[in-house]
C-alpha cells in the first residue's frame, strides 16, 4: 500500500456516486485518475459499459479541484491481449486487416497471417505517483482530506495534450 499527502486533483460531488482523484503520471501529460465508489461496487454494478465513451460523456475534467489529499492506494499492475485485427479496426484501420494480398519483402512471397496479439502492460507505483508531484512547503490549518483506497475501484489514464482516455480499467480485488 503507498501513501502520500500531497496537492492533487480532486472531486467529491454529491451528485454522483464516487469520488475521484486524479495523480500525475510519468510526466505533465499524463495523469492517472482513480474513481473510488461510495457504495459496493457489486451493488452497484460500476464496470457495466464502463469505457471511454461513457465517461467523457459525463466527466468534465476541469470540474476537478486542487486540494491537499491524503492518499493509500495499492500498488497494482494490469496486462491485458487482445486481437491486433480487433484493435485495428475499431481505430478504422480494416483495410490492412482485410486487405487479400500482402507481400514480404524479401521474397515477394505472400504473407499470411493467422493470428496477431496486441499486449498492453500499465503498473502503478508509488515512483510514478511522485515522479511529478509537488510538496507543498507552507503550513495549513485545513487539514488534508482522506482518500483510502482499499475497496474495487475503476481507474483510467488521460493524455493531456490529445485530450484523451488511454487506458481504463478496474480492480475488483485490491491488494490492501
């Protein structure tokens, strides 16, 4: 279990039903935002139709303020394959996919493809929760607010510059 006080994003709206807290991540242009549910999550049945999609579709990001959180949030690692054929064509690239004749180079042979993996490995620790983290270095009288994450949790990794979700995904069993 990492923790850490420090400034970051945060939301805590009572109009929906979690709270969020958005970390910096690897560099100034990614963040990593970990969406924490007030109730069960099994109650509520949070990862249903859970993509990118949905969440841009009520998430505004600037509605998330600056405030001083005190965090525990398990270390934790996602890998996941799937199809290249799937990936490519859900980002409209079918054409190479589908297309009959594709040569090797080499020989001029035809190049038959039978089966092709796409792997993705995305880790969280308290390294990449620091990397860009600022202290603050003057005192307060508001104490921090607390934000333990030791429940199933969703999470998902935003890139600035494009304005886009990454990655998203959910633990269901935390490491606490």
């Amino acid at each position: 279990m990492m923790s850490h006080q420090q400034y970051v994003q945060y939301l805590d709206d009572p109009e929906f039903s979690f709270r969020i807290l958005g970390l910096p991540y690897k560099n100034k242009d990614f963040s990593m935002y970990i969406q924490l549910h007030r109730e069960d999550p099994k109650s509520t049945n949070f990862s249903n139709n859970f993509d990118a999609v949905y969440l841009s579709s009520f998430l505004d990001l600037s509605s998330l303020k600056r405030r001083l959180i005190y965090y525990k949030i398990p270390r934790f690692q996602v890998t996941t394959t799937s199809d290249l054929k799937d990936v490519l064509v859900k980002f409209g690239s079918q054409n190479i996919v589908t297309s009959p004749t594709l040569y090797d180079k080499e020989d001029g042979s035809v190049v038959d493809f039978v089966d092709i993996k796409h792997g993705t490995s995305f880790e969280f620790s308290q390294m990449d929760a620091k990397n860009y983290a600022w202290l603050p270095t003057r005192s307060t009288s508001i104490p921090p607010i607390k934000f333990f994450v030791n429940k199933p949790f969703t999470f998902f990794v935003y890139y600035h510059p494009k304005k886009i979700i990454l990655l998203i995904g959910a633990i269901s069993k935390p490491f606490c």
